[in-house]
C-alpha cells in the first residue's frame, strides 16, 4: 500500500500531469475522426438526439450532491494505515447514500421519459423509436455506472489520478474501434450508443478492482453507514454542489434551450463547435489541476499553506499559456478547419467555436480560486458567486436564444461566464489576498500571439495554409512554433524552476520526488 499513498505530494501530482496530458493527446485525434463519422452515419437530427441525451445526463450528475468533492477533503484527513476504518465508514456511507439517489431517480424517470421526449427531442414519428432507446438505454446504464462508480472516488481522495487517465487512454482507443465497426456494420446510433454506455461501466468496474489492489483495507459493507457521517460530508459537499451546478449550467443549459425553442439539428451544431472550444476548459484537467482541491486540504492539514500562492500562480500561468494558443487558434485556423473537416453548411459550427473559446478562456480565471477555496472548505463565498453566475447564464440563455437564436445562447453563455470567472478572482483576492502578476502571466504571451500572428499573415500569401489538410496543419505548427520560441527562448515566460519541473514531468523519477 506505501507504494500508492505514501508517494510525496509532488510526485502524485507529476503523475496525474503527464497521464492527463496523454489522454488528451490521444482523445482529441479521435474525437475529430469519430463526429464526422456520426454525422454521416445517422444525420444531424439523430446526432442532436445524442447530443441532448448526453446533455440531459449531465445534469443528472447532481445525484451524486457533489459528495465526490467531500471525499477529496475528508480522506486526506486520514492516515490510510492507521484509521482504514473510518476511510471505510466514509466509502459505504457514500455507497448507500449513492444507491439511495439512484432507485429515486430512476423511478422518476419511469414517470417522466414521454415528458422529457416531448420537451426537448423535436423530431419526427420515424425518428422516435430511435431517440426513446438512445434516452433509456443511456439513462439506465448511467444508473448503474453512477452506483458502481462511488468507491472509485477513494482514488481522488488521495489524490492519485492518474489510474483514471490511464484506463481513460485505454477505454477511450477500444471504444473508438468499436465506434467505427458498428456504424459500419449498419447499427447506427443504437450500436454507438451500446458501445458508449457498456465501455463506460466496464471502465469504471476496472477502476474499482484497482483501488482495492491499491487500498487493500477497503471493504463493502453497509453496515458501517454513519447516518452522522453522511451529514458532515452533505454539508459541505451541498455547498460545493452549487458552484458544480454553475459549470454543468455554462456547459450544457444552452443545449437544452436550443432544444426546447428550436431543434436538435441546431443543438448538435453547437455541440460540435463545443467539442472543439471545450479543449480550452479542460486544459486544467490536462494539467492535473483537479489536484488542487486535495492538495489544498492536505497543506492546510499539514500547516504548510504557504505553498498555496505558489500553486496558485503557477496554475494560472501554465493554464493560460495553452489557454491563449488555443484560443487564438481556433480564431485563426477555425473556419478553414470546420470547411475542411465537416464541408460545406457548417458556419454556425465556427461562430459557436469562437463564442465558446473566449467564454472558456476568461472562465479558467475562476478554476483555481475554487478548488482552492473548497479545499479549505471556505466554500459559502464561491457558492453564492456561482449561484448567481448560474442564474445569469439562464436567464440570459433564455432571453436571447428566444430573440436571436444559436447568436443569442452564445452571448448568453459567453457574458455569465466571463462576469462569473472575473468575479470568483476578486473574491480569491479578498479571501486570501493572493493576486495574480496579470503582466507577467499575460502579456509575454499577448506580444508572442501579436508576432506569431503578423508572421502567419506574411507566409499565408504564399502558402494559404486553409488550401488542404496539409497545409492547415503546416500553418498551425509554424504558429506554435513561433510562439513557442518567442514565449520560452526569446521573453523567457518561464523561470528555471518551471523548466525544471516541465522537464521533471518527463523523466524517470523527476524532482517531484526530491
């Protein structure tokens, strides 16, 4: 068990960083191969049905009340030798809790499916049979997965993530081939949804053998439910559940409002210039910064809360410098890329790309204020922020998508969001009076994107880098390349110890380990 949990903080960390950044690597060739494949398979309106289910059962992960987040804070609190038996006390309290959230919702969607079809999937009679099993099928393994999944979480109480991006990787290429051999053979959007929901309950039932060989203490039992146990950690979770609840509502509230006024075709459009901006919201995710939230409880539990304002400068650092070159990218290179990877009719996907991208951008101003509050459970302050923020995005999704359509859900989206994240940053400040260095995060990167930009701008008359997928992909590695050196050789955007640390991250053992 030392092996797993008694791995300095540093090294976890390393850990969850480079796995990450490999499951992104590999995810997004495959996400770009497999929506076209879709599309042509099943058409924009079965496509949107998969879209909006996808979109309903995000919504449906509040089930859980965020009590994942309060597994991140309780278990660190632990010594996994010492005291397995409260570990355990807190796993089959979530489990039953878990079971509990699953049997009600399911009943209520028994009585509620016709209800949610007629709300939201505006298609045709031949359409219907399709779109009822796409909806029931996915809802009731989601169930099934959603139940499983709960001593999965022991993982990130102890911050050790990178078993999820490992199996993600794995999971993710085997789903992939099967994507392809069922549409192929003919079975439409049925066989990619089978494949979808039954890859992901495999995945996690792996997950769940692999904490018991990591954490052999583990045990199910659920007599040891603490009724006492589960009101500490919904206390605290409930709240963190708000600011969950603003995400989810950024993400997917304008893919249900486009459903309801409009239809499915013209939420899949905005999914699909989704799926290429939301690169941008999870680059925390590639960086492994979902650790700050154990990180943060296990400093503060070790009185070490001097380190925080180091994390959190150089996490804003690092997720900005691949914020704006993606940002910047898709601005650039986006409407060549949409014309060339999807055809002809597809504009809106571009104008929902460049909308998304700029909202998913300023947002990061809010992700580690967040998880760095909640992990010292300062959490009533970012809840009320995100309420609001939440609020605001609804309400304004619905106004405009009503008046200007797709234009109008993406202002919507695009002005909470930034009002949100700016808003979240001040509260960071007035709570623990880190700030940001914005000249030194911003505008080495700003002045590199100005050059890198004019210089793409001198070859493009010669090259015109749109022309094929060759020559897009040509203009987009001398734009990162330019930038790149103007940003680490030139104006020296990063110290000897973030290249330490980068370099660190790709060695054997690394200095995380010193």
């Amino acid at each position: 068990m030392n092996k797993y949990l008694d791995e300095p903080l540093k090294s976890r960390l390393k850990k969850n960083s480079i796995t990450n950044i490999i499951y992104f690597c590999v995810l997004i060739p495959i996400n770009f191969i497999v929506t076209p494949l879709i599309l042509r398979h099943v058409g924009k309106e079965i496509f949107g049905v998969w879209t909006l289910t996808w979109t309903i059962l995000a919504f449906m992960e509040f089930l859980s009340l965020q009590t994942p987040s309060a597994v991140a804070v309780f278990v660190p609190k632990h010594d996994p030798e010492k005291e397995a038996d409260k570990i355990n006390e807190i796993m089959n309290t979530l489990f039953i809790f878990y079971l509990a959230m699953a049997l009600v919702c399911a009943l209520l969607f028994m009585f509620c499916e016709s209800w949610l079809i007629k709300l939201f999937f505006k298609v045709g009679p031949g359409l219907m049979p399709d779109t009822r099993f796409v909806l029931g099928f996915s809802f009731y393994l989601f169930i099934i997965n959603f139940i499983l999944a709960c001593f999965c979480f022991l993982l990130s109480g102890f911050n050790i993530y990178y078993v999820y991006n490992i199996m993600h990787i794995i999971i993710s290429v085997i789903r992939f081939v099967l994507f392809v051999a069922v549409l192929r053979a003919g079975l439409g959007i049925r066989g990619v949804t089978v494949v979808q929901m039954l890859s992901i309950v495999t995945e996690t039932i792996i997950i769940l053998i692999i904490t018991k060989i990591m954490f052999p203490p583990l045990k199910f039992n659920p007599k040891l439910f603490s009724l006492k146990k589960l009101k500490e950690m919904l206390s605290l979770s409930v709240k963190m559940l708000v600011t969950r609840i603003a995400g989810t509502v950024n993400y997917n509230v304008d893919k249900l409002v486009l459903g309801y006024f409009l239809n499915p075709v013209i939420a899949g459009y905005y999914q699909i210039g989704a799926n290429i901006s939301k690169y941008i919201s999870t680059i925390p995710d590639m960086l492994g910064l979902p650790s700050l939230l154990p990180a943060a409880s296990e400093l503060k539990a070790k009185d070490q809360m001097h380190k925080l304002e180091i994390l959190y400068e150089r996490a804003n650092k690092y997720m900005f410098y691949a914020a704006m070159l993606l940002l910047s990218g898709i601005v650039f290179f986006g409407k060549d890329f949409v014309d060339l990877w999807l055809g002809p009719g597809f504009e809106s996907v571009y104008l929902a790309m460049v909308f998304l991208a700029a909202a998913y951008t300023i947002s990061l101003f809010g992700y580690s204020a967040i998880n760095l509050l909640n992990g010292l459970e300062k959490v009533n302050e970012p809840m009320v922020v995100s309420l609001i923020g939440a609020v605001l995005n609804i309400v304004l999704s619905i106004i405009l998508t009503k008046k200007f359509g797709l234009e109008g859900a993406l202002a919507g989206t695009t002005v909470s969001m930034c009002l949100t994240a700016i808003a979240l940053y001040v509260l960071f400040y007035k709570i623990l009076k880190y700030r940001l260095n914005f000249m030194h995060i911003f505008f080495k990167p700003i002045i590199s994107l100005i050059i890198a930009r004019g210089i793409f701008i001198f070859l493009n008359k010669a090259f015109i880098f749109g022309k094929s997928w060759l020559l897009l992909f040509a203009g987009i590695a001398a734009f990162c390349a330019v930038f790149i050196v103007l940003t680490v050789f030139i104006f020296r955007h990063f110290d000897d110890y973030d290249m330490d640390l980068i370099k660190g991250m790709f060695s054997a053992e690394g200095k995380g380990r010193q």
